[in-house]
C-alpha cells in the first residue's frame, strides 16, 4: 500500500511540475540521474542537464498537458520502479500517446530521488 501512495503522489507532483514548471522537479534528481528522452541519440546525465532538457521541452510550446491513463508500481531496491502510460498535448495538436517510466530510490535523508527515467511517445 504504502508504494502505492508514493507512486500516486510522485506521478502527481512530477506532470504538475513539468507541465508548468520543470525547475520544481530539481530535488528529484542528482548527479547520478539519467533521462532518456524520446528518441534523442544521447541520454541526459545529472541534475543540471535533465532539468535543462525537461525545461527546453516545456519552453518550444505554449501550452503542455499530460493526462495519466494508469500508474503501476513495484518495490525496487528499496525504492519504487514506476510506469506510467497517458496522453500528452502540446499546443492544441491532437494528444499523442507516452509511457515513462521512473526508478525511484531512497536518498539516505527519508525522501526519494529519481535515478532512472526513461520517456517515449507512442505513434500510431
């Protein structure tokens, strides 16, 4: 139950914040952090990088909104491994599909940190 809570309430302060503002979600990564994004050739490594490429996405448009269509999760390592599946529009385009997928852990001081998140949208 209690992976459950944390699950709903991470998923939902994190599309919150990268909606409207992805500098909110700087606490939730660190140095050993990695995004893969989409079909970008690199992944983005740390905190400063993923923040920077979480915001550059949210500045190229108006207006972002992700809906979650489930939320599953599981215990790992002390953490969480979570999957989330929705819809996401940008600007006023139709909305397209995405699944992320988030590998929480504990950060020694009772909270949890993001050490692996890996986004992709679902085409077709």
């Amino acid at each position: 139950m209690k992976i459950i809570l944390l699950a709903d309430d991470f998923v939902k302060f994190y599309y919150e914040s990268v909606d409207t503002d992805p500098v909110r979600l700087a606490h939730l990564y660190c140095d050993s952090s990695m995004l893969t994004y989409e079909n970008e050739k690199e992944p983005f490594y740390g905190k400063d990088a993923i923040i920077k490429k979480l915001c550059d996405q949210r500045l190229a448009f108006q207006r972002v909104a992700h809906v979650r269509n489930t939320i599953t999760a599981q215990p790992a390592n002390g953490g969480a491994l979570i999957l989330v599946t929705g819809t996401v529009m940008f600007d006023e385009e139709r909305p397209v599909n995405y699944v992320q997928t988030f590998q929480l852990l504990p950060d020694g001081q009772g909270n949890v940190f993001v050490l692996n998140d890996i986004f992709k949208l679902i085409f077709g």
